[in-house]
C-alpha cells in the first residue's frame, strides 16, 4: 500500500527552503571555482589581460608522457572603479592527452617572477613553483583600475600524445554580490609527447 503524502509545516518548510537555497548557491560557487559552467554566469567586461600568453603561443618543443608541466595565463587588469574578487580560472578547450591536474594562483611578488612555463620534473627549474603557496582556494583581490598582482597556472599533466593545443583563458571573479566569467585568446603547446624508458 502506498504511504500517503504529508505536507511540511509552515516553519519546517521555511527552514527547508532556506537549507536548499543555501545548498543550490553553494553548489554554484564551487562549480564556478573550478571553471565547470561557464555558462552560469553572465559574461563581464571588467578585465582586460596582457602578456605574451595573450598574443602567442607559447610552450614546449617536446615533452614527456608521465610529466607535468604548467603554464601562465595572461596577467588581468581590472579596469573598474571598484575592486573585484578573482574566484578562479579554466582552460576552454583541453586536447586528448592532456589532463588538468590544478590551476593555482600565485603572487608574483612572492615568485619574484612571471614564469611563462615550469616542467614540474626539471630540477634545474629556479622558479620552484611547487614549493610556493597556492591562492586559488582563496581567490585574491584586484584593486580598482589595477594589474593584478597575482597569475594563475594551469597545471597539465601528459598522459598521452598530444595534437592540439590548450587554449582558451576563462576568469571567474565576483564583483559585489554579482559572478562573471571573460574568456581570452590563449594557446599553450606540449609538443612532441615521448614515453618514459
């Protein structure tokens, strides 16, 4: 016999709309954070980036299958009069045998540098970039009419051959209570994958 619905009482289904609200918005931030629905959120116009990774490719001749490797986004400039929050970052269009590992933020004044590239298993790699903190779990903050003072990696590991390259460089931020994303030209390649002896 089927068990007769019961309907919630007036408090209780308050309570139960708030929870789901809740839940709902939450779901959206951590979604928007790892870059998995663009379309979630309206298309802003208050950043601008330069650098060499928005007006080339860049990358390596040849790479290792089983390595990682990461590459720099363009550095942003919000041209508002009002800061804004950068809450993450994505690369649009991810070949076959590349696998996204992170996209971590890094403060340049702590890097002391803007690297282009890194190869995770190079030793000889003076950038460290492994050994230095990671602000993408935080988002960071651009000041009005500002460059940021932070860059954002993706951090792609080889895990077979590669035919295409990454591109497409898309910036979540918040400003106020309202999310955008931009998306910008970017192209990174991993060249000619070799197999580990």
């Amino acid at each position: 016999m089927a068990t007769p619905a019961r309907s919630i009482p007036g408090k209780a289904a308050v309570l139960v709309a708030g929870c789901l609200a809740v839940v709902l918005e939450l779901t959206l931030v951590f979604t928007r954070n790892d870059g998995s629905t663009a379309g979630a959120t309206p298309v802003g116009q208050a950043l601008t980036v330069f650098g060499p990774p928005a007006s080339g490719a860049i990358g390596f001749n040849r790479v290792q299958q089983g390595n990682t490797y990461r590459f720099a986004f363009p550095i942003p400039h919000n041209t508002l009069a009002d800061p804004i929050v950068l809450t993450g970052v994505r690369i649009e269009h991810v070949p076959a045998g590349g696998q996204v590992i992170s996209y971590p933020i890094y403060s340049l004044n702590e890097v002391g540098a803007y690297p282009l590239s890194s190869d995770d298993s190079d030793p000889t790699d003076p950038m460290a970039l492994s050994t230095k903190r990671d602000f993408s779990a935080t988002g960071i903050t651009i000041a009005a009419r500002s460059d940021s003072d932070y860059f954002a990696m993706v951090k792609v590991k080889v895990v077979g051959p590669v035919s295409q390259a990454l591109s497409g460089c898309t910036y979540y931020y918040r400003k106020g209570g309202e999310r955008f994303h931009q998306t910008f030209r970017c192209e990174y390649q991993l060249g000619d994958v070799s197999t580990p002896p």
